[in-house]
C-alpha cells in the first residue's frame, strides 16, 4: 500500500468537511426532511478562518503565498457567492438519494442574486416562489428568506423537501442528535451507518464535532440514539499499564487497545495480509484461535528501517513489537502454532527461552511468552525510547508520518483516544505553526 496515493483522499475528506460544516439554526434543521441520511451544520466562515482566508466583498482572498488550484478555486468562487447576502455561519448539508443538498439562511436575496448574475450563472426562471440560477456544476434555488444549492445533475426539488419535512423533519424526529448539532461547532456532522455509505442497518447514531484547538483540529466522535442518549462502546476495556510499559510512547507508530473476547480477528488477518503480504497474514492466520481468547490489552509499536518503508509494509522493513494478553496455556500454544508456520515456510528456527528466534536476512524475529502475553518482535523497535505509554484510555494510536509521505512541509501526526462514550481524533502538521487547516493548505499548493 502506498500511502502517497491517499493524499487526494484526504485533501477530499477536508474540501468535503468545508462543504458539508455551524452554530445550528433551529429553523434550518426544520425543513429538513427526517429521512435524510445524514446531515452536516457547518461554520463556514470559521472554516474559512482557520484556512486563513479572508472575504473580500463577493471574493475569498487566500494566505499570502497560496495559489488555488482550478477546482479549489471554484469552490471558493461559489461559496463567496453566498457571502453578502446569506448567513455562511450555519450551513445545513443532507445526504439526499445518493447525492447532497445544502441549505441556508437569506438575509439579503436581491444581493445574492446580483451576486449570481455577476459571476455568469444565469437564470433558469422563478419556481414556487424560488429564483433558480444554475452554473458551475450547481443549481441554486433562493427565495427572501432561505436558499438551496445542490449538483445541478441532482433533481432535487425544494419545495418536495419542504413538503416531506413538514410531515416529519430532522429535528422533530430527531431531537437528541439535533441538540448535538445545535452545538457552537466549526463543523457538526451526525448520520447513519447507512448514511456513512457502510451499508448496514443501525438505529444509532455517529456524531462528529470538528474544532480547532490551538493550531491542532479536533475530530470527537461518539455514538447516540435518536434521543440524544450516549451508546457506549461494550467491545473494549481499560488498557492494561502493565503490558504498555512494554512499548515505546515516541515510536512512530504505536496503538494499543483493551479488548474482550467478542473482537473479530479475522479483520486483523485480512488488514496483515494488504498491508504486509501473505507471510504476515499466514504468520497471524496460524495464531487466530488463540488470539480470539483474548481478553485484556493488545499493542503494537512499529519503527520504520528505512523512510521507504512508509511505501511497503512488508514485515522485514520495520522494527516492531507486539503483545496480546491471553491465558498463560494458550500464550504458549500461541507460540508453538507461529513457529510452526514459519517452520512450513523453511524459516531456521532457534530455540529461546520461553519462544524461539528466526535470523534471515533483514528478519531478526523473536517470538515468546512474558507471562500472560504472546510477545512477537522484530529487531529493536524501543531504541531511542523516551519512555513508555500512558494512557487511563480504553484504545489509543500515535501515528507520525515523516514529511514526504503524505505531506512536503512538516510531518503529519495524528493521535487517537477511545474511552467509553467518546473516540477523540487530533491532527497537527507542527512544522507550519498555522492553524492546521491554513498548515494544510499551505503544504498541498507547495
């Protein structure tokens, strides 16, 4: 897998959070209809804020020293558009038959109109009281009071939407999720699962807040029922102190979490089998009906050998070490069953109190018991340890990707926190020293 190629990914994930982000307007939420999806409220000029773009009349004018890019550039035209006569500090976005439509207060539609007409989008006519202009790729539907924008290819009738949310809208059907997405937040995002695209069927709730904290951003995540009541997490527990003492707190990749006996390992396996090939998946494949015994913390902490190695996850181009806590019988049986794998794939085997060594080529494998926990290391990852991890949390995952991975500028961290109720997700680029989203910009038009 190479992860350079998940760069556009993420620049789309961060234009799709700008586009999709608000201070929740109770009237908005109300003509939304209650079978929508899934429904983002965004600040937008707080998102603009932290871009460190300024508006400028019916323009965006962009930090000194960025250059959009054309398709960049023509959403910023669209949403300086909206400007002067539309409050762009609560946006409404819904997923709507397989496309989207936002919505937005008008304070002023004569100016938005003027605004339209300047900038070459031409009227199509006047529909059940709505002025409907279309151009560059949109459709915008604007009356005294409040105006739509969706995909011009979207069909998507403002007045059939009003009609379905005055039976039913998202806030009367939905009033606890509302409450969330009331909140002062640059960006509120609440849906399905089957809103998310994951195709599954599930009465709760996934509520995202985005903010800014400090030059950090901040992504929250929690479940929740219609009705505004938590769902906590029963798949995990408190990360056990005693097996992450084991691992290094500065490594560049490090993740632990608390598990019981209902976490599915074939996941594992499959994710082993994409990211390191078949001997990793095979290697993880022959230890499954032990590692599904487990009932405490697993950790993993990796070193990369080389700055290439971020482009391959291949088992011989990272120091690593991870640990899985099970009964002590099935630790041991654990160990028997990798090093009888490996002996099938004609690996020189050596014993080693409580395991077994393999030295071939750049593999320096260990494989051994401490204890309760199945133990597998390769080379030194803890060399140059600062110290080890500490975390109260019941997962948690440090990731620092050097810059020239996904980034030109400043390495990209990102770090992961699970408790009960809550997932909380920080991202930084600490080289910039600018608000991430501006750190962001920067580095994708070096």
């Amino acid at each position: 897998m190479n992860l350079k190629k998940l760069l556009p990914a993420a620049a789309a994930i961060i234009m799709a959070a700008m586009l999709c982000a608000c201070s929740g307007e109770q009237e908005l939420l109300s003509t939304v209809p209650a079978d929508c999806g899934g429904v983002a409220v965004v600040n937008v000029k707080a998102v603009m804020s932290n871009m460190g773009c300024t508006f400028d009349g019916d323009g965006i004018t962009l930090p000194a020293g960025i250059n959009a890019r054309r398709d960049f550039a023509a959403t910023l035209r669209n949403i300086a558009l909206l400007n002067r006569g539309a409050d762009l500090s609560c946006a409404v976005i819904a997923a709507e038959s397989g496309s989207w439509f936002a919505t937005l207060r008008i304070t002023d539609s004569s100016t938005v109109l003027d605004a339209l007409g300047k900038a070459g989008i031409k009227t199509t006519g006047n529909k059940n009281g709505y002025e409907i202009y279309s151009g560059n790729g949109l459709s915008y539907y604007i009356s005294d009071h409040q105006g739509w924008v969706c995909p011009d290819n979207a069909q998507i009738s403002p007045k059939e939407l009003l009609s379905r949310a005055k039976k039913e809208s998202f806030r009367s059907k939905l009033q606890g999720v509302c409450a969330f997405l009331d909140a002062n937040n640059m960006v509120s995002i609440a849906a399905t699962a089957s809103g998310f695209g994951l195709g599954l069927d599930s009465p709760d709730w996934t509520c995202v807040e985005i903010h800014p904290d400090g030059n950090n951003l901040v992504l929250n995540t929690r479940r929740m029922t219609a009705a505004g009541e938590l769902v906590a997490n029963t798949g995990l527990r408190q990360l056990n102190p005693d097996v992450l003492k084991l691992f290094p707190a500065n490594a560049p990749l490090v993740g632990a979490a608390g598990i019981k006996d209902s976490f599915d390992w074939s996941t594992l396996a499959a994710i082993g089998g994409m990211l390191g090939g078949f001997q990793t998946m095979g290697m993880i494949e022959s230890i499954v009906p032990y590692l599904e015994k487990t009932d405490g913390t697993i950790a993993l902490a990796a070193t990369p050998r080389s700055s290439d190695a971020w482009d391959s996850f291949s088992i011989t181009a990272w120091n690593f070490l991870f640990a899985a806590q099970m009964p002590e019988p099935d630790a041991l049986k654990a160990v028997d069953a990798v090093k009888a794998y490996l002996k099938r794939m004609m690996f020189p085997i050596r014993n080693a109190p409580n395991g077994f060594l393999v030295n071939q080529g750049e593999l320096s494998l260990a494989v051994f018991t401490n204890g309760n926990m199945i133990c597998i290391r390769n080379g030194n990852p803890n060399e140059g340890a600062t110290g080890p991890v500490r975390s109260q949390s019941d997962a948690m995952l440090q990731i620092t990707l050097p810059k020239g991975v996904l980034t030109r500028g400043s390495d990209i961290r990102l770090a992961i926190d699970c408790t009960g109720t809550n997932t909380a997700a920080t991202l930084s680029l600490p080289q910039y020293n600018l608000p991430f989203l501006q750190a962001l910009l920067t580095d994708i038009t070096l």
